[in-house]
C-alpha cells in the first residue's frame, strides 16, 4: 500500500473531520474517514497557500522607491505574461492577464515542487491538469460569451450558414479535444519526468540523478509555458470575434 506523505498526514490529522464533511456534502463518501485528503489534494493545498503566502509578502512589501528581490520577481513574472498576451491577443489583453498569471504560477509551482524531497508534482496526476484544463476552458468560453453575447457562437456555424450542419460538430469536437490536448501533454511530461527521476534516484542516489532533476526543471518550466501559450491563444480566437465585428460596425 502506497504510504501518504508526511504534508498529508498532518492535513488529515488537522482537517480530516472537515474534509469528510465536505465530501458528505457531495454526496461522497470517504473510503478511510480517517484520512480522506489524497496525496495530490494535499499537495494542491500546499501549493495554494504558497502561493497565497508568496503574493500576500508581495503585496506587503510593494515599494516605488527601494522593490525587494519578490517585487522584482513579480513584476517579471507579470511582464513575461503580459508581453505574451500583449502579442498574441493584442487590444485589451490586460483584462486576461490576472487569469494568465495565476494559472501559470499554480501550474509551474505544482510542476516543480515534486523535486523537494518529500513531496510529489499533483500535476503528475491526471485530475489536477484536468481540472487545469476545464477551468481554462470553461474561462475562454466565458470570456467569449461576455464579450460578444449569443453572437459567440455563430462562429461554431462557420462562416456559411449552409455548412452549419457540418461545422458545428466538427467545432464542438475540436473545442472538447483541448481539454484532452491540455490535460495529457501536462499529466504525460510531469509524470514521465517523476518516475524518470525516481529510477535513477534509487538505481544510482548520487551524481547521474542531478542530471535528470535538472531535466525536470526544464520540462516544468516549458510545460508551464506551452501551457499558459494555448490558453492565450484560446482567449485570443473567443475575444478577435467581438474584435471583429466592432470593426465591421464601423
């Protein structure tokens, strides 16, 4: 049997009472009442209050005259992201940004902090890029419904009504496999990069395993950034319909 992590057995100890409540209100029922919170959820938890320590220590610490090193650190994080939407959606970029930023930040901390010893990536879990997935594309379906109304989905019709019959399963289809596109290149990658390292770690404990970490380093940051780069390009496609149709207004 697979044994918790240490993170998770001390969040079952504290909130294991809570947690089985919660799933009770879900109509789910724990199958060991006295540890309900999975490795993956404990670690999602964990990377959340990071997270949230990480932006409440820079929001306390924001200064014009002296930035310290996470101000910095921030301001290039939300350059990076905001240079990325600039491009790619262009006008009005600056409303998706906020999204953009946590999704990646969420999504390279959860990669990376499996290569701390005593925890694991949860994005090496299938669920936790599914999720990743959903949330980014119910966003963009979101966003393109606030910008264009109704509207929005004539362009699941094509750009003849008459091939409306063809286009629009063809659409839909295309649209739910981004949801699989997203979850499996993100699940694949880390997961293959976890075990990868695992191996060598207990064939060879020192020196070759470094070579691999830094291996998952790099895999955690390009995932993070093809990641956010097609979530983008998604906002862009649902905003340039509105885009367009102002234009054709005037």
């Amino acid at each position: 049997m697979h044994a918790s992590l240490p993170i998770t057995v001390l969040m079952n100890r504290l909130l294991a009472g809570p947690a089985t409540a919660l799933m009770h209100l879900f109509g789910r029922t724990p199958h060991n009442r006295a540890a309900p919170i999975p490795d993956f959820v404990a670690m999602q938890l964990l990377v959340f209050a990071l997270l949230l320590v990480f932006f409440l220590v820079v929001r306390a610490s924001l200064s014009v005259d002296k930035p310290g090193v996470l101000q910095h650190a921030m301001e290039g994080i939300h350059g990076f992201i905001s240079g990325l939407s600039g491009e790619i959606i262009g006008r009005g970029h600056e409303r998706f940004d906020s999204f953009l930023i946590t999704l990646g930040m969420f999504i390279l901390v959860a990669n990376l902090i499996g290569l701390i010893p005593g925890f694991e990536s949860p994005t090496g879990i299938p669920s936790v890029p599914l999720g990743c997935a959903l949330v980014t594309w119910f966003y963009y379906h979101f966003q393109g419904i606030r910008q264009n109304g109704f509207a929005y989905f004539k362009h699941f019709m094509g750009p003849v009504l008459l091939l409306a019959p063809l286009m629009v399963p063809i659409e839909l289809i295309s649209h739910l496999a981004r949801v699989m596109s997203l979850t499996v290149r993100l699940f694949a990658n880390i997961f293959a990069g976890d075990m990868l390292t695992l191996a060598f770690f207990s064939l060879i404990p020192i020196g070759v395993p470094v070579v691999f970490l830094l291996l998952h380093f790099g895999v955690s940051l390009i995932q993070t950034y093809i990641f956010v780069l097609l979530a983008t390009v998604y906002l862009s496609e649902a905003a340039a319909h509105h885009d367009e149709e102002a234009e054709h207004a005037h």
